[in-house]
C-alpha cells in the first residue's frame, strides 16, 4: 500500500524547498487552527460585549433623547438600574408612615414615586424600569 504522499515525492521535496528547508510538521498545522479558533473566540467576545453595551447604554440614551425631542420630560437613565433604587426607597417611606384616615388620595401611599414623579415632570412623562423607558400617560384625552 502507498499513500498519498509516497505517491507524490516531487511535491513534497518542493514544499520542503519552499518552507526554507523546514519541514512542515503536524505541530504548526495545530498552530494555525488554534490561532484560527483563537481568532473567532475573540470575534464572539467582542460581539457580545458590543450587544451589552447596546442594550445597557446606546439604546437607553437613544431613547431618552428621542423623548426630549417630542417634549416629554422625565428622569435621567441611570445605567442598569434606572429608577428601581429611588422607586423602593420611597415606597419604603411611604409604608413606615400612617395613612390619614380622612383622605381618600391614596396615591401617594400606593404609588409613591409616581406620585412624586407626575407633581415633578407633569400628566406625561417617563420613568426608567432597569434600561428600558416606562410612559406615564396620565391625561385622558391622549
């Protein structure tokens, strides 16, 4: 039995001519489809890093400043977490204190930072819920 290589003599002594003398060993072959493999594992991670930077902070500032152009006012995006820290805080607040028994606005006691977010920025505004914009519409002929 021949193989392949046994078959063709001339083009091997050509390719060792043309490596400098070098033979080319199975290790280099190795070599270059780490690098090929390395390479793409590169080309993932930088995508993926790009796609989370889109997602936490492109596309939330995109949106904010496309909300300002048309005039609807809110908070600031602040990265990952938007509003959800002050929203807790204050229905925290609310909840330690008593509710007066001669009001009927429980509003403020339920819903505390839209409450305090609608009396700031108006009727029509938008909050953040993480990295995407919540639209408070609260005008009834919208």
């Amino acid at each position: 039995r021949y193989h392949f290589f046994h078959l063709v003599p001339c083009a091997a002594t050509v390719a060792v001519a043309q490596l400098g003398g070098r033979e080319m060993t199975g290790s280099s072959l190795v070599g270059g489809f780490e690098w090929v493999v390395g390479l793409l594992l590169l080309a993932w991670g930088l995508r993926a890093v790009v796609r989370v930077v889109r997602w936490v902070w492109w596309t939330p500032r995109r949106l904010e400043r496309a909300l300002r152009e048309e005039g609807i006012a809110g908070n600031p995006y602040r990265i990952l977490v938007g509003d959800t820290k002050e929203e807790v805080r204050l229905l925290k607040e609310a909840m330690l204190k008593p509710m007066p028994s001669s009001s009927h606005d429980i509003t403020a006691r339920v819903a505390p930072f839209l409450h305090r977010t609608m009396k700031t920025h108006g009727k029509m505004c938008f909050t953040w819920s993480g990295p995407s914009p919540r639209m408070n519409i609260m005008d009834p002929v919208l």
